[in-house]
C-alpha cells in the first residue's frame, strides 16, 4: 500500500486541539481509501520556546525533511514575540523548504453564513495563489539615527524574476484545470513604481503562454473593494506575500469561514516538504476550552492528501464537510451551534 | 465678508463633470452662509500632457500656492501611463504641500445601499486616516540584471518618527473630536518586521499622550477581514500610506459608498493649501454620458469648507446629501436611480 510520512507540529494553543481532529480525519480517510499514514510528532512550540530558548532545535528542518508533508497547528502565544515565534519556526519552515505557493480556497460553504446580503455557495468560490517566499517580507532593512528626530526605519520589498515568474504559473496552470480559466493579478503599480510595475510586466509575459486564460488586473484598494461588491467576479487570484496575504484573510472573511479556511504552503517540484495548516491562529482567548472549530485543521488535510496524490480521499472529506455543515451536522459556536471540537472531528472521521 | 481662494483643477474624465456640480453646492452654501469664494481654474489633465508633454507647467505648484486649498476633480485617462499622470499631478501635488494627512470618511449614508447584510447607518461611521507623504509609496528602489534569471527589483518602504508620529496625533486629536474615541492601528509587524514593528512602537508612544484614548491594533490581513465582519468596530483607523489606502477603499465599499466617498489632501499647519478630491477616479467607461455621480466631489467640498473654518456650511452640506438621499430624492445609476450629473448638484444646491 501507498505510505505517507506525515510530521506533525500541533504548535500553541488551539492547535493542540484542531490537530488531533485533523489526523483523526486523515485516518479514517487513510482507512477507507486504502494508504497508509506514517506519524511524526513534534511538540515544537512556544513552551519548547520557554524551556529551550528554541522554538525548534537547530536540525530542526533537517528533521522535516524526512517527512513528504508538514501538518501543522498554529503557532504564537502572548509574552513570546512574532519575530521569535513565527520567525522561529513558521517562516523558516516556509522558507527553507521553498514553499512558495500559499494556495487559500474562498469558497463559501452550505449553510455557513456569509456576512454579505444575498450570496449563496455558487457567489464565492475561488482560489487566492499568494507568493510566500520574498517580496514584502524581506529580510532587507534597519533603523538609522535612533532615538533623534532624524530616526527612520527603511525595509526593501524584492521581487525576482525566478519568484514572480514561477507563482505567476503556478496560478495559470491552476486556472487551467478550472472551469472559468481566469486569473487576476493584484497589483499597486500606480503607487508603488519601482516593484509592481515590474510584477505586472511578468503577469504580461507569462499570460501570453496561456491563450485559454483570460486575464485581468486591479489596484489592491480597488481589488478590496471587488472582494466585497462582487466576489462572483473571481476564480483564480495571484497576489504578492502581502497583498496574497491580506487578500487571503479578506476572501474567507467575505465567505463567511475565516474560522475554517485551510492553506497550503507548497513547494510543487516536491524537492522538500509542503506544510499545511489552518488560517487562524492559536486564538489564546479560547485555548484550552476544546470549543475551537477544527474544520480548518481537517480542510486544510484534505489539500495535504491532494498535495500526496490522494485526489480521491481529499475531495471526499471535503464533501463530507460540505455535507454535514449543509444537513446540520455537529458545528462550534463561532458557526451557531454548541458542539466541542472533538465532536466536530469525530462527526467528519465517521461520515469518511 | 470672508474669503476664500480655491485652486480648481477638474483634471480628467468624470472629473471635468462632478467638479462643475461641487462648485453649484459650494457657491449654495458661500450664498447662504455669507462668505466669498475666489476660484481660479486649471485645466491641468492628460489633454495637457498630449499637447505640452507635461502633465503641469514646471511652476505648478508655485501656482497653486497663491490658493487656500486645491479642489480635484480626477486624474488619469488610457494611454498615459499612472507614473505620467499620478506622479506628474496628483502625488507631487500631496508631497509638494506637505499634506501628510489623507482623511477619508466612511459612512452608511441613509438609502444608500451597503453589501453587508444587516447594517444600517449607526453601525458604519468611521474615519480612516492615511499617511499620505512616505511609506511604501517611495522614490528609492530599482531594478538589477535586467533580461537575465538573476533579474531582481527592490523598493524601500520609508517610514520616518516625524512621519509616523504626525500623522499618529493627527489621529489621536480627531479621536478626541469624537464621542467613542478610539483609535485602531494597522499593522503588520508579524510579517514585516523592520518598518512595522517601528510603526508599532510610535503608536504606543503617541498613545501615552491620550489617557482618554482608548487604542487597538491589528494585522492588516485580519483587519481587513474585521472591516468586513464588524465594521461597527471602529471610530478612527490609522494606517500607512499603503494600509490607509486599502483601508479607505475597503471602508466605503463596504459602507456601500465607493461611488460616493470624499477625501482630503491635509496639511494640518496650513503651511501650503490643502486638497480635496472625491475618491473615485476619472472613470473613463462613462465619461461623456454626464451620469457620473457628484456626490463624492460634493462631499469632498464640504471637508473643504471644513478645513477652511466654514463648519456650519460643511455640516449643512453633508446633512442636505443624507437627508435627500434617505428621502429619495435623485440619484445616479450606480444608487439605482435615472438622474443624471446635473440633476443630483442642482437639487442638493437648491436644498442647501
Ligand atoms: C491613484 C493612486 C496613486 C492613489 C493612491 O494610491 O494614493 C489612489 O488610489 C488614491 O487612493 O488616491
Ligand atoms: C503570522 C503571519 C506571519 C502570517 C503571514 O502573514 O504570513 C499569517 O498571517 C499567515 O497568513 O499565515
């Protein structure tokens, strides 16, 4: 039988709560479509943090690498700052397996509500492609003359031709296996003139080897604004780290499942491993109460089988989760209802 | 009787009709509130650029200069590129002058229509405030190795403490102004960790000046998703050059107002004029058919007449736009209605 090693990072709060539901999913995916699972855990995390000074030892990606997938929770606790948290283990993962596609769906789920008046599940259904290596988040910068009124911070956004070029198509060749065959770039050219113009000249270029791809581009200000007036207009969205970023929380939002968004981070050459987790965060506020929505977790292990080859056990557990939100099933009080995470996962695993 | 000089400069497409209808309400208004409008026109566009080859004469601003404030219709028109028209008219024109802030309301007029379900007007009122001279809209980058593999562009993003902290206390003070005083930053220090977190530490500085203040802040990406979710969250946003700029287009649509926002060009020291613009842009699809919408370029006045010391007439002007359009008097086809540009300035004239 196939095998899959799987290395899991439960990470802080929630996350130690949504993963075990994840990986109850996967197993009994695993179960029905005939794979095997091979687990790995790692307790990485801010109390690792706390007792080490290390969010993860030094091997730490040597480690990963072993596995074919990341499943991770989420990362971040109160009193350890990002720059130690995120930028200790989230961001190097990130960048150090060269996952450069954040791949996000926007779909809008039956029966989960969408803040907008009158749009149903076929409204909002599409795809942001953010760049997760470079641009906006670089390591480029510094502070001169401190504690004057001279004092300036300075920080480069970088983008390469290698970068663009290679998220720009890996956006096309997803529109390609849809139906609408359409991609929007995110731009702010009118702004910001020495880095997006140069985005847009390799949004041009690369179009022009995908003729069945139609192709548009707005302002990110303006592209904010379409989200929530028209997200029907959309289908595959490619967007720098930031701007892929913001588009990224502001697509479920407008959804109405920022709870249960799940994101791939994916290095499509397979040349190290791909990483896997919900969009939210470790939400501190309700840690600890086992209330957090696991869908996200189990949403986002559905994109890891389907990163693994398991296209069939991937859709089917989407299905199950489009399903059961549809029918009534089980759901935590951020989606209305009263259930406990474990009860969610539990619903999912059995309808597998 | 007093007086006030005002540049006018329509610029391009809708522009050279919405700026016709904004002088009609501001002349109403200097009629019944007793005072004297000098107006001097400039016919500064991209039809200057195709006859001169500049978008302003190089002593532009000197000219301007002689003016308490600048009243802009649009900028921009197809075929010549943004860093001719923008950086040719509109941006020297808000550096040149120092107008640091950039202040755009966002409001659910009464009748006006916002996509969020269930919102009405109470739950929409807010401030977004924009520093409008540095930050990631910076003249300092460039590209290397053009045509190669190795081909990289990079941009700075600026943020200085006289930058941060004026336009931090500009929001600080107008929060006073306010009956919930409260202040969010938008952040992104997680990700972008020079400037941000620089950003950040200003914040909390300005804050220790503003006991009655009460302050948050957030991700950009997650404030975005809030914009959309709880807009009733928020009083006065502060926000970078670029955040500010997603955040006012994001503000309005989601109020249902894009079509209708106002902005000002701020020079709080009044050491050069300020300028008022309405947010939408020169909108070349329905330019020549006079079914533009005025009320942005309308409300852009009344900020004017504002800054200008005109209170009384400001606020009459906004409470005649509310009032006509929660009684359902004409509107443009964006809000649903036949009116055309002139009918909607003549009968908010006519009512101021
Ligand atoms: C036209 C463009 C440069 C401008 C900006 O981003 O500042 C516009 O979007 C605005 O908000 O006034
Ligand atoms: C935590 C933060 C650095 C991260 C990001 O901005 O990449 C998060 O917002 C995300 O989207 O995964």
């Amino acid at each position: 039988t196939r095998k899959h090693k799987i290395a899991v990072i439960p990470g802080d709060g929630i996350g130690k709560e949504t993963t075990p539901e994840g990986l109850r999913v996967l197993d009994a995916a695993a179960r029905r479509f005939g794979f095997d699972l091979e687990l790995k855990h790692y307790d990485w995390s801010c109390e690792t943090y706390a007792a080490t000074g290390k969010m993860m030892p030094d091997d730490g990606l040597d480690q990963l690498r072993e596995s074919d997938s990341v499943f991770l929770g989420a990362v971040g606790w109160p009193g350890v700052p990002d720059h130690v948290s995120l930028w200790g283990l989230l961001i190097p993962i990130r960048r150090g397996f060269d996952q450069y596609v954040n791949l996000r769906p926007c779909k809008l789920l039956p029966g989960s509500k969408s803040p907008l008046a009158g749009r149903g599940p076929e409204d909002i259904d599409f795809y942001v492609v953010r760049e997760n290596t470079e641009g906006e988040y670089s390591s480029v910068g510094g502070r001169m003359f401190p504690g004057t009124d001279r004092e300036f911070v300075s920080q480069q956004s970088i983008m390469t031709r290698i970068g663009c070029d290679r998220i720009m198509k890996y956006a096309f060749e997803l529109a390609m296996t849809r139906k609408r065959k359409k991609v929007t770039s995110a731009t702010k050219s009118n702004g910001i003139t020495f880095t997006m113009p140069y985005w847009d000249e390799r949004f041009a270029a690369m179009a022009k080897n995908y003729p069945e791809v139609s192709t548009n581009e707005y302002h990110i200000d303006i592209l904010c604004a379409h989200f929530v007036q028209h997200p029907d207009w959309f289908d595959v969205v490619v967007g720098s780290n930031l701007f892929g970023d913001i588009l990224s929380d502001l697509g479920p939002a407008v959804a109405g499942s920022i709870g249960i968004a799940a994101s791939a981070n994916i290095n499509p050459e397979k040349t190290a491993p791909s990483m896997f987790e919900p969009v939210h965060g470790s939400a501190p506020d309700i840690a600890g109460k086992w209330i957090a929505n696991p869908i996200g977790q189990i949403w986002s292990g559905a994109m890891m089988l389907e990163h693994l080859g398991e296209k069939a056990a991937a859709d089917c557990i989407v299905q199950t989760i489009e399903r059961l939100l549809g029918e009534g099933g089980p759901r935590t009080r951020d989606m209305g209802g009263q259930a406990g995470t474990v009860d969610v996962g539990k619903a999912i695993a059995e309808a597998v």
